[in-house]
C-alpha cells in the first residue's frame, strides 16, 4: 500500500515507540500536523517555543535514556531550535529533531521561510539529513533514530521538504540497517582491558573519574562493583552525578572548578587516574599541564576522539563503558586473596583528612536564605521521593550539584557542555511527561527563568505537577560572582533587580506560588510545595551576594581553589 | 608536520562540507584538498594534505573516522606511499621564449595540450616537488594562470 510522506513518517515513529513529540507547528509542517491529528499512537506536545520544544524532548532522554522527539516548521522554527540542538550535542543526548523545509523545487531560492537548517547544524548534530525523495524516508527517519542511540548518542536532525510530505510512497520500515561509515567499537581489546585492569590492581592510589558516558551505557552497577570491591574513591563530574551514591564513604562528590576540597585533592595526589565515560572539559582539569601529575591515566570511552584530546593517556581503552567493565571485572578475581581495605588504607585516610579539613559548608546562622539551605532541605524531605531535579545555568546550578545528595543515574538534569541558561525548566516538563509518577523540581536562577519562562503555559495546558524553585538573587549570579571575585567588584549588566513578580506571573496562568523572604519560613514553604498537587512555583529570595565556594579561578590548577 | 589524509567517503551532497567543517570548526588548516569518485558504487576519495603535530594530527584522523559519512581513513605518513598532483600552466610565450619553454617541458616530461599564437597550455605530473620545481623555471618566463589538482596518494605495495 502507498502513503503519503506524512502517514510514513507516522507510522515510522510508530515503530520506533514514540510517544511524545514536542514542537510547534506551521505551514512547512502543517501536513505532518493533520496526520498527527488523525492518531492517538504518537502525541504531540505544543510548546510556546521552539528552544523549549528541542529541551524538553531532551529532559525525556536525559531521565528515560530513549531517544527525544521534536519537530519545528521551517525557517525560524527550526532556527530557534538550534540551541536546543547544541545543548544536546555538547552532554551526547540523542534527540531526534524534525524540521519543516521549503518545497524541493524551492530550495535555495530564499524562499518564504526557508533556512539552510542542515548546513546550519552541521557541526551541532551527530548528522544531519535532507529527504529530497519520499522513497528514501523510512529509511532516513531508521538511520537517523539509529545513529543518535548508538555509539555516542546525540541529536540527529532530518529536514522535511514539505512536498515530499505529501507525495507517495510503497513504506516498508526496514528491521536492520547497516552504514558502512559507522561501526561504533563495543567491546573493548581484552588484552588492553587486562592491562589495565592490573594497573588499576597494583596502584596504590587509585581514584574513578566517572562521567556522563557511564550514565549513557547504564554502567553504573558496574563502576560500583569496581570501586567497593577495590575500595577505590569515586568522584563524578557534573554529567556523571548521580551514577555513584553520593552518600557512600568512598564517593568524593564531584571535582572541577566547583568540586569539592576532597575531591580536587585526590586528582592531584592520586597514582592511577581511571576515567570512565568523561572528556577531560577544562572544568575539571583546570591547568591542564599540573592536572594529576603523579598519575598514570586509565581512559575508557566509547569515542576515541575523546581519548588523548585534552590530556596525554597512558592506558586507552576504546568501548561502551559498561561492556567494557564487566569484562574486567572478573579479572580481578585473582587478587581476591588481597585484603583491599588494608592496601587502601592510607589512601583513604588521606582523602578522609582531606574531608575533614574543608567540607562544603554555609553559614548555618544566617537569617537570610541561604540557597544551599534550600536544596539540602528540598534533599532532606525528598529523600524517600526517588524526584527528578533539573537545573538552569548558573550558581544556583553548582550548589544543586553540591548540596543535593544524588543516588541514582538519570535524576539530574543540567546543561553541562554548552551550559544554556533557559534549559532547566523545559527539560523539567519533558522529563515530567516521561516520568508521570515521579516528582520533578527545577531549580532555577531568577535569569535563567526568565529565558523560558513562557513555558509555564505549557505546564497548565498538559496539567503537569512540575514544580520551580526560583533561587532569586536579583543578579545573573554566576557572571556577578566572577566580577566579585575577579574584576574588582563592577558588576557591569548583571544586576537583573527588575524584574515580574514571579508569584502573579504563576498566578496569572492559574499556577499556585508563593514568596518567601526568610529562612524561617524554607521548610514550610518546601512541604507545601511538595503536597500540592499541581505545579507550584516558590520564589525564593535568596542573600544577595553569596557565593559558590571552593572556586578554582579559570585556567589555575585545581589544587587552587578559593575555600571561602 | 605534513600529513596525507586519504579518505573514502559516501557520495552524499554535503559531505564535502561536513570535511571542510570538521577542519575549521576545530581550527585545523588545510593545505590542499581534492575529490572525485572512485570505482565503487557512490563512493568517492578525497585527499586531504594538512599540517599540525602529532597529536592534533591524532586528533583529525579520528574526527574524519567519527563523521558517518566517511568509509574508510589513511593516513600518509609513515609507510611508502607514491604521490601524484596535476599541474595545468598557461605561459605567455612568443618567438623568444617558446623553445626555451618546449626544452623545459620536455626535461619535465610535460605535454604541450593548447597552442594558440601567443600560449602555450602545458600538462605536468609528479610529485609536488617536481611541480614545484618546473613552476620555478617557468615563472621568469611569464605564466600567465596556473591550476594544480592537489595530490592524490596511495600505499606502495609490499615488494616481494
Ligand atoms: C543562554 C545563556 N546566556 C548567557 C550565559 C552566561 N551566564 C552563565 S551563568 C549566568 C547567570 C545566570 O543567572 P541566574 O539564572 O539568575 O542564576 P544564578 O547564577 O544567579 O544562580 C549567565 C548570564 C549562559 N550560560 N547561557
């Protein structure tokens, strides 16, 4: 039987389970929009912008692991995803991103509405695909879905001429696909993986790296099982939190320019470096030439363009994390007549002293709220929740990764490579949609709100309980922290002091919110929030000029760090 | 250092700029680029010479892998390989200077493929520095445009 483009690409979502795309429609995509119409399978999710659309179909990767869904018209539709599309490039998300595009015979003409959107995401995307014949769709939309799940996934964009939406063709879904350009390496060399497994048995100073690759191949009771068998601390970046419980003895929190003392510490005094789906960002090396310069360095990752890119590595190990390390695991069976916790014990010594010596802190006796007092106290009566907690970009970011106690992969979800404020809230909604039965809180800058905050209409029009924690300073926070620190104090456009009120702006969309001032009032306020049954905005105004603390100043090593 | 990237890649439109990107978005400096089909279906070779240390040397062979339209990557640099680049040179000429330009080409093995009464349009091969070289011969003669492929490689066999 023949269908029209539009039925194809229905029935081709179909088979690949979709259930949620998010977007906005117009005339390049109208077609697609009736045809969505005509079926219950696959629902459409309209938000109030297109930035938003790309975000929350990625919160809905980031919590489930499937890939996210968005479709955008042409022109500026599929422009204004364009950030969307780089945030999930920068964390290896994958999305499937549609866009709407002129008429074949049109394209290139400067028609109405017509963008370059395949040339202009080039180097945002895993690939990108321009349908120029109908013939050819089911297999795009197959290669396409293909390509961003696996290996290192990422967002794959396929744009949609809007005559060949409604021409003709035989479909048949392929089962299997073959790209003779593309053969992402699964399994690691064994004889490398046991080299590197004796190393990382005869380092006496062993220390995991885990980042968001370890999240992405599910490898997480993996790492566990290497790091307590060995008795080898953990510390995570921000990508990776989540993936080791952050409240296990051995986990050291996450490193980089706000990780903790602890943490920061063992890198450098560390004598095996092992990381594990993580890329070495300048936020966690800091000066690369005195980043951890007693240590060998372990690399396993999926992406050997990763491997050797920032930092020499003297043990690369090219694979999917998780394979990788259950084929090392047994190889350690042969030392099971070591007693680990004897070999490791001034190791960990060490590293409990370092503990001791600067914990994350706040002043507890301030009157005013603290914003890390927030999130340990939303930490604290969330505990036995399992909530999903998506952030913006900025200060209210680094304390959220600091203060709230993660235990599980796939519950934080931020911005980390391209760092786009106007990300957390959307990604809240989208990972809401995917996780029905679970709580999610965005914890918000008064800045990065305002960046997507049109959003909130979305919340009412799908009845989403999701909840915002405006973490209010009056400043773009973040950029005013580095005046403070290093340019003297001017606080040149970083003063957001004017801005709506976030409780009528809720209200005026019929959203329950509420202010408050002092810290007496946190914990009420949070468990209020938390029973409401809908979506609950609280703005929180928080002191003005607190800051993040340890800081390690841009380019210094990561040893420097600024405690107080 | 120099490098010779040979590298198979899908015929796909655009998969020249998606080559052309990885290089600038990353900063890499190309020094010649050539592309054309090759005898499989839809496939084509581009050749690519470019400079850089080893590692971000390193660092382009495994980009121009990671992109899922290139087939196959080698690399020209360690093995034996022969190099190969076309030169088409238009020369002023007149009754002066044409014997002196036929004995030049002759020496290099070119082949004289256009004449009009004041030109000559001269076809040269070799490798670079042979290329090299006759353009400097040439140059005091008066050339008036110049067209070079850009090198195409491939590995020597194994000599039994
Ligand atoms: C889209 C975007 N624009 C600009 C920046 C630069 N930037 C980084 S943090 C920050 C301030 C964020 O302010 P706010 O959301 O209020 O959070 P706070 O730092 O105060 O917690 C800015 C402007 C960015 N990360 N993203």
């Amino acid at each position: 039987m023949k269908l029209k483009g539009a039925q194809i690409f229905i029935e081709s979502l179909k088979k690949e389970n979709v259930e949620y795309i998010f977007g906005i429609p117009g005339g390049a995509i109208i077609d697609l929009h009736d045809e969505l119409y005509k079926q219950d399978d696959v629902k459409f999710v309209l938000t109030r912008h297109e930035q938003a659309a790309v975000h929350a179909a990625d919160g809905y990767a980031r919590s489930t692991g499937k890939p996210g869904v968005a479709l955008l018209t042409s022109g500026p539709g599929a422009t204004n995803g364009i950030t969307g599309i780089a945030t999930a490039h920068m964390d290896s998300i994958p999305l499937i991103v549609f866009t709407g595009q002129v008429p074949t015979i049109l394209i290139g003409n400067d028609a109405f509405q017509e963008a370059d959107i395949v040339g202009m995401t080039r180097s945002c995307t895993k690939h990108n695909f321009l349908v120029k014949d109908v013939k050819e769709l089911a297999y795009t939309i197959k290669k396409a879905f293909y390509i961003a799940t696996t290996g290192r996934p990422g967002p794959v964009l396929i744009d949609f001429p809007k005559d060949v939406q409604v021409t003709e063709a035989k479909f048949s879904y392929p089962e299997t696909i073959h790209l003779r350009g593309y053969n992402p390496t699964y399994h690691g060399n064994l004889k490398q993986i046991k080299k590197v497994a004796n190393a990382i048995a005869k380092a006496k100073k062993p220390l995991l790296y885990v980042g968001g690759g370890v999240i992405t191949s599910n490898a997480h009771k993996e790492v566990i099982k290497l790091a307590r068998k060995l008795r080898i601390p953990v510390f995570t970046t921000l990508m990776g939190i989540g993936t080791y419980p952050e409240d296990d003895e051995l986990s050291l929190g996450m490193a980089g320019m706000h990780g903790t003392y602890r943490a920061n510490m063992a890198i450098q005094y560390c004598d095996l470096l092992i990381s594990v789906g993580a890329r070495f960002d300048d936020r966690i090396t800091g000066k690369v030439s005195e980043f951890a310069p007693n240590a060998k360095v372990v690399h396993i990752d999926i992406d050997p363009t990763s491997i050797s890119k920032n930092i020499h590595v003297d043990y690369p190990l090219v694979g999917d994390a998780k394979i990788v390390l259950e084929e090392m695991l047994p190889m350690f069976d042969e030392y099971n007549s070591v007693d680990w916790d004897e070999v490791r014990k001034p190791w960990l010594t060490q590293i409990n002293k370092w503990k001791n010596e600067h914990k994350l802190a706040y002043n507890e006796k301030e009157e005013q709220i603290l914003p890390q007092y927030v999130i340990e106290k939303l930490a604290e009566i969330t505990k036995d929740d399992d909530p999903i907690i998506s952030t913006e970009v900025g200060q209210h970011q680094m304390w959220v990764a600091q203060f709230y106690t993660f235990r599980e992969p796939r519950r934080l979800l931020t911005s980390g490579g391209l760092g786009t404020m106007g990300f957390g809230f959307p990604a809240g909604i989208g990972a809401q949609f995917a996780n029905p039965d679970k709580p999610v809180y965005v914890f918000a800058g008064d800045g990065s709100f305002q960046m997507n905050e049109q959003e909130l209409a979305t919340l009412i029009a799908y009845d989403k309980p999701v909840k915002v924690i405006i973490l209010n300073n009056g400043f773009l926070g973040m950029v005013r922290q580095w005046q403070d620190l290093f340019y003297g104090r001017r606080y040149a456009a970083t003063n957001i002091e004017v801005q709506p009120s976030f409780v009528k702006l809720a209200e005026s969309y019929g959203i329950k919110a509420r202010r408050i001032t002092k810290k007496s009032e946190v914990e009420e306020a949070l468990l209020e929030m938390k029973d409401h049954t809908g979506p609950y905005i609280l703005d929180a105004v928080i002191a003005r000029e607190e800051n993040v603390y340890p800081m390690v100043p841009a380019g210094a090593p990561i040893s420097n760090m600024l405690l107080t | 250092m120099k490098r010779i990237f040979s590298i198979v890649v899908e015929n796909e439109s655009g998969v020249l700029s998606r080559v052309a990107n990885l290089f600038s978005a990353r900063g890499y400096n190309i020094e010649s680029l050539n592309v054309a089909p090759i005898n499989e279906m839809n496939l084509s070779r581009m050749t690519i010479v470019t400079e850089g240390d080893e590692v971000i040397l390193e660092q382009i062979g495994k980009q121009l892998n990671k992109l899922i339209d290139v087939v196959k990557v080698t690399e020209y640099g360690d093995v034996p390989f022969v190099e190969r680049e076309m030169a088409l040179i238009k020369m002023h000429t007149d009754l002066g200077t044409r014997a002196e330009v036929l004995r030049i080409i002759d020496i290099f093995r070119g082949k004289v493929v256009d004449v009009s009464p004041d030109s000559y349009t001269v076809e040269v091969t070799g490798d670079s520095n042979k290329i090299d070289a006759i353009l400097s011969l040439l140059e005091p003669l008066g050339i008036k445009e110049l067209a070079r492929t850009g090198k195409v490689a491939m590995i020597r066999e194994k000599k039994k």
